[in-house]
C-alpha cells in the first residue's frame, strides 16, 4: 500500500478528531481511562502513518470515527474504543495479534483478533463464495458480544462514506448491510442504527427513488414539525402538572420507511399520512413502578385525544426479544390524523438507543436473563454443528433476525417468546431437538392441532411425541424458525451418512463376491455410475442404501453379454437415434474487460451477451445490476430482487454495475393490476389509452367483476420502464379508475 506524508492540515484535523472523541468519552459514566486511549491512538496512528482511504483523506479517520460510534452511539467503554482504534492494525500493518496483547492486554487483543478473523469473506473485500465468515462472526458472540458492537460500528461509517466507492462496491456493500447488518443491529437492540444502515443501503441502490422521496419529505418537514408543536402542547402541560422531569421529540419516518410503505400500500408519499411519531422520555418517581407510571401517563394521553382501540402496543410487560420496552398508543391529533406516541422512561430509552450494552448494564443478577440473552444462548446452540452448509446457514439465521414476536405458554404457565408466524412443530423444536424430532401433534389450550398450526399470542401449548415418529421431508415446510430447520437438516444429514454408509458396504460386498468385477473393481464402479446416470459414487451409495437401487443385476450391468446385433451399426436402435448429432458452434460470450465492474446494456447485446433474469423481468429503465456466473454468463437482476440481494451478500466480486443505453427496438411483456368502479364504458376508455393513444399491443386480458367493483391483469407489451409509467399515469386519471399498479410477472 503506498503511503504519502500527510499535510500540517491532515494532522491538525486528525488531532481534532481524536480531541472530539475524549470529549465523548468524557461525558459517559464510565471510569476515565484517557492515558490507554491516548496510547491506542498514538499507536494506530503512527502504524496508518501515511495511508489514506479511497477518498483520499487518511485512514486513521476510519478508526476514530468507528471508535466515536462505539462510545457516542452504542455505549461502549474504554476497551472498545481501544480496539475499535487498533482494529484494522493487524490485518493491514506487520503488527500481530501478540504485540497488542503486550502492548495492550489480552482483552483488548482477544476483541483486535476477533475483529480481523472477520474482516474476509462475506464483509471483506474478497466477496467469498459462501457464508463461512458470516460464521465467524456470530462464534465471537460466545467470546466477546464488543466484538459484533464494534463490527456493526465499523460497518455504519462505512455505509456513511460509501460514496468513494464504485458502483458495483456500493452495490455489494449495501446489499451485505441491507441483509445482515441492518437486521443484526434491529436482534441486538441498535435500533437507531439499524435504521441509519437500512435508509443508506437504500440510498445507494435506489439513488433517484431516495433523492425524490428526501426532498418531499424537506418540503412537508416544516409543516409536520408545526403540527407537532399544536398536538404537543396539551400533553406538555397535562405532564408538567403531573411533575414529571421529561422530553417530548417529534420522530419524523425515514425515507427507506417511508418507501416500504408506499409499496406495502401501493400508494403514492401523499398518501402516507403516519410521517411522524411522538415519543415522551420521562424520568420515573422511585416510589412508584415504571410500568405503572408509564400507564398513568398513557391514561392522561387519551384523556385528550381519542385512542385507536387496535393499536395500543405494551412493550413493558412483554418486552422485545431484543430487550426494547416501551408502551406504544395512536390517537387521533387535532387535524384528524392518526398519530403514535411512545412512553418510555430513561432507561427504557437508552437500551432501545443503545441496544445490548445499555441491557447488560441494567442487569441486576445472574438470574435476570432476557430474551435476547436466550437468543444469544440459542445462536452459540446453533454454532455449535461446524459442519453445515455456510450459505443455508445464512438464510436460515436470517429468518430469525427480523422477525416480529408472538408470546405463548408452555403447560407450566412458563412464557415463551416465538417469531410470528411460528408453528406447533417450531415450537416443539425451541424446548429441544429430541422433542421437534419425535413430534406428532401438540395440544393448543387442550384442544388438538396438527405440527403445521400456526402459533396465536397467548396460546398454552403441549407437545406430544412418539419414539415411532421421525422428521420427514416436508416438515422444512412446516418450519419458519432457523432452530427448527437447522435441526431438520441435521437429522437429515445424519439419516443421509447412514444410507450412504450402508449403500457403499453393499455395492463393495456385490462387487467383491463377483469374481468377475473385483478383477477390475474402479472399472466395474465407474460402469454402474454410467449406467445409472449418476456422478458420483456417495450419491450411488445413498440410493443403494435407500433401496432405490437394487444390485441383483450389477453383473449383467457392468458386463452386458453382447449378441450378434451389437456389432453392426445401427441394427435395432429407434429411428430417432440414427441422427447424427451436429455440434453448435461455441459461442462465445462478451465479457467486461479485466478490471471493469461495469456494463452497458444495449439493444445488441440484451438477450445475447446478457440474460434477463426469470425472477424479475428487468426491462429498460429498471434499476438493474450484472452477476456474472460460473460458467461466464452474465444475468440482469433489478437491484431490489430478492435473488440479487443474496447475490450481492455472497458473490460481491462477481457484481457489475449496469445501465441502459436501448432504443425501443425490443419490446418486453409487463404485468399491470387494475381496480376500479364497474361504470359502464370503463374499460373501453382503459382499452382505447392502451392501443390508440399508446399504440400499445396486448397479450392477454383477465377481467372480473363483483358488488360493483371490476379487478383485472393486463399482460402488455412495452419498450421500457419510462412507456410503462407514462402509461399507468395516463390510466390512473380515467374516471372511476381507483389503482393501476404494474405487479411481478408470473412465467
């Protein structure tokens, strides 16, 4: 790495950097240890002497600002900061893991050495092809939870400086942030910056849909904020009188949220009326309970504005399984819209800020376990099976990171946290492998349920299991928890050696007791995987083993008598295997040059050079990205495809930026949905701006109509995403036309 001396400017902005962290530092509760500080700074600056990041600003600013996040944002203390300072020495400079351990002690070098045995792979620069440093990562959990907490830190300043990178970078870096860091930071409590990693992972693959929807959001910014003050004001003194010491903040949506909403809706940002939440950070009387505090100020809410009776939240009796208590309540504000106030007291508030640190702080004993501990509990169970598939492990983890909670009993009246959308068999498999594995059914408030019934908050459950009963197939169907399916595809695994174990000693006995087939024994196996269109032997072995394969025949098999016939061509064959088949001439497929991470798409090359992908029918004017497979064949994804975001989290170096440079000489089938009031002549007015006003050609038509109200699909044919859109808007102002929308296209 070439290094440059750094100016009396660079040095001077450095220092002040490092002075604006002691500041920080200084304002925490924790014990001062400014001395190892200033050591761990002297001491990473001097071994970064002279580097600089892709930005050109020097890259010790990376490691004060990741230290920064540590202690301003997430809580941390001393020790993280020094290693957050110190965490990128070993992996980039001669230093080793036993020098800071000398220099440093050996907590600090155990984070350091964590740190950068994570640093390759799914979060590194190589892109690896499978998820095994993801693996990596969540072992340090058993180790030191800092470890994930500066991780996540490092990744945020990343995301925040990630316009220095090329486009096929930033795609790769926010589809790994947008899959795994962003729901990692929401499991562990780090809810402001799961939301600041997911609006910037937005940001850089959706540039133009985020620049669009941040400016409306500045123009109406003002106005929410004026409307904040008018619902404020009655709940400010109604708290005042009651002598509470609090604050009450204005939370405005970001943009990412905001846009999830438009399209869970389908509605245009005028239409997203939830903009802003209320939140009331209040300090509690010590002679009452919080939980009791937190209702009476609930009560002194709706005592002035109408609550909605559906949407009241109550986080404090049943805290989130990543330790978030809050008591949630909508009202209706005085220009009759629906807005939600939050009621937390301080230390509510700085664990949902700060996450797991500002959790374990408050702990009070050994026996104080949330359940975020639990689920930490549950990924050091999940670790402990180093065999598995590192990719299916990701997604199966993956699962269990975002996913919101139901409550249940167990017949003991003991309280289970469950993901939403768990099922009986889910459950089976929490309380332990045996039970999920031997599981026939379960008794839900003593009424009977099959292994597939969906979990209900409040539900008591029983679990019934058989020694008969063993895991099938299609219970990874039954299953949505991680737990579950990495215990299914264990089971699977072991059943699997077994067949194969089993298959491989009865083709060796067949083989050995024909003295004809041991003569050559390679040969006669090699013949048997020919004849039964197999490519290896474990995969012979298993079928062998399962009785798919019988070998009473494996001699006629592997040495077939041949009659008069098989010596002259042709004799007895069909008249379909005389064609003599004609190789097609390689084609040779256009690939970016060496070095290039980007692509230009054009009427020549679509559909030749590069493929359009199946799952998500990019066409012209599509936010799109290349992935460049094994065999040389790149494919067009939209950015947004669920396929391209785990492509973009597992294969980053194989990622190429693409843009559009068509000519609507090609014309790409779409999908549109309409609704609409079944008036008589409405969709002849939607027929005629479609062929005559659009001279747009149509491949199929799927009407129907009830209780008034006609819904459709339209498949058209369109030049690119600009026609499609002029197209909708004009179809969106036909009377009694109520939603056009273009949807997935099925194949």
């Amino acid at each position: 790495m070439q290094k440059t001396e750094f100016t009396q400017a660079e040095e001077q902005m450095i220092r002040l950097e490092f002075e604006a962290l002691l500041d920080d530092y200084a304002r925490t509760p924790h014990r001062q240890k400014v001395e190892l500080i200033t050591h761990a700074f002297n001491f990473a600056h001097k071994a970064h002497y002279g580097v600089r990041r892709l930005s050109g600003e020097p890259y010790i600013m990376h490691p004060l600002a990741v230290a920064r996040i540590c202690v301003r944002e997430i809580g941390l203390g001393s020790t993280s900061i020094c290693a957050a300072l110190l965490h990128d020495v070993v992996e980039d400079t001669d230093y080793t893991t036993e020098d800071i351990a000398g220099l440093f002690g050996d907590k600090i070098a155990q984070i350091v050495d964590g740190l950068t045995k994570i640093s390759g792979g799914v979060f590194g620069e190589q892109a690896s092809e499978q998820a095994e440093n993801f693996r990596k990562l969540l072992l340090t959990i058993s180790d030191d939870i800092r470890v994930v907490l500066i991780k996540i830190a490092d990744r945020l300043h990343n995301m925040r400086t990630l316009g220095a990178q090329p486009k096929n970078k930033q795609y790769k870096i926010a589809g790994e942030t947008q899959y795994i860091y962003a729901p990692l930071a929401h499991r562990l409590g780090l809810f402001p910056i799961k939301t600041e990693l997911e609006d910037l992972s937005f940001k850089y693959e959706h540039p133009e849909t985020w620049q669009e929807i941040h400016d409306k959001l500045e123009a109406v910014k003002q106005s929410q904020m004026d409307s904040f003050e008018q619902f404020a004001q009655p709940i400010r003194e109604r708290l005042t009188s009651m002598g509470y010491n609090f604050t009450l903040k204005a939370r405005i949506k970001t943009v990412y949220s905001i846009w999830k909403k438009m399209v869970s809706k389908q509605c245009a940002f005028e239409d997203v009326y939830d903009l802003m939440a209320v939140r009331i950070i209040f300090t509690p009387f010590e002679t009452m309970s919080e939980k009791d505090q937190c209702w009476m100020i609930y009560s002194a809410i709706t005592e002035i504005y109408r609550p909605h009776p559906e949407r009241i939240r109550d986080w404090i009796s049943t805290p989130k399984a990543n330790g978030y208590e809050a008591l949630h309540v909508t009202v209706m504000g005085t220009h009759g819209e629906w807005i939600e106030v939050q009621i937390r007291t301080l230390r509510m508030h700085e664990i949902a800020e700060h996450g797991y640190a500002a959790h374990w702080k408050y702990k009070t004993g050994e026996s104080d376990d949330s359940e975020l501990d639990k689920w930490l509990q549950e990924i050091k169970d999940i670790l402990a099976h180093p065999d598995k598939d590192a990719m299916e492990f990701l997604g199966n983890f993956k699962l269990n990171l975002f996913a919101q909670e139901v409550f249940v009993f167990t017949p003991a009246g003991e309280l289970k946290t469950m993901p939403q959308g768990s099922t009986a068999l889910d459950f089976a498999f929490m309380l332990h492998s045996e039970l999920g594995e031997h599981c026939i059914g379960a008794k839900v408030n003593h009424v009977l349920v099959p292994l597939s019934y969906q979990l209900k908050g409040g539900d008591q459950i029983e679990i019934l299991t058989s020694n008969s009963q063993h895991p099938r197939k299609e219970w990874l169907d039954m299953v949505t928890t991680a737990k579950a399916k990495d215990g299914l595809n264990q089971y699977f695994r072991r059943e699997e050696r077994k067949y194969i174990k089993h298959g491989e000693r009865l083709v060796e006995d067949a083989i050995a007791m024909d003295k004809d087939l041991a003569v050559n024994h390679d040969q006669a196996l090699a013949r048997l995987l020919n004849y039964h269109h197999i490519t290896t032997p474990n995969e012979l072995f298993l079928e062998v083993g399962q009785g798919a394969i019988r070998l009473d025949d494996i001699h006629d098999i592997v040495l077939p008598k041949r009659g008069w016939r098989s010596y002259i061509p042709f004799i007895g064959k069909r008249n379909n295997d005389l064609t003599v088949p004609v190789a097609e001439p390689k084609k040779e497929i256009v690939k970016p040059k060496k070095g290039e991470h980007a692509i230009v798409l054009t009427d020549e090359n679509l559909g030749k050079d590069y493929l359009l992908s199946n799952c998500c029918h990019p066409i012209p004017g599509d936010e799109v990205l290349g992935y460049l497979d094994e065999s040389g064949k790149m494919h067009i994804h939209k950015i947004d495809c669920e396929e391209a975001q785990l492509l973009k989290t597992s294969y980053g170096k194989r990622i190429y930026s693409a843009t559009w440079n068509t000519h609507r000489v090609q014309s790409f089938v779409e999908t549109i949905e309409l609704m609409g009031i079944d008036k008589f002549g409405v969709f002849i007015h939607v027929l005629q701006t479609i062929t005559t006003d659009f001279h747009i050609n149509i491949r199929t038509i799927n009407i129907s109509s009830e209780d008034g109200i006609f819904r459709g699909t339209m498949e058209i044919y369109v030049y690119d995403r600009s026609e499609l859109n002029d197209l909708l808007k004009a179809i969106r102002k036909i009377e009694n036309i109520q939603e056009v929308k273009r949807i997935a296209r099925e194949d």
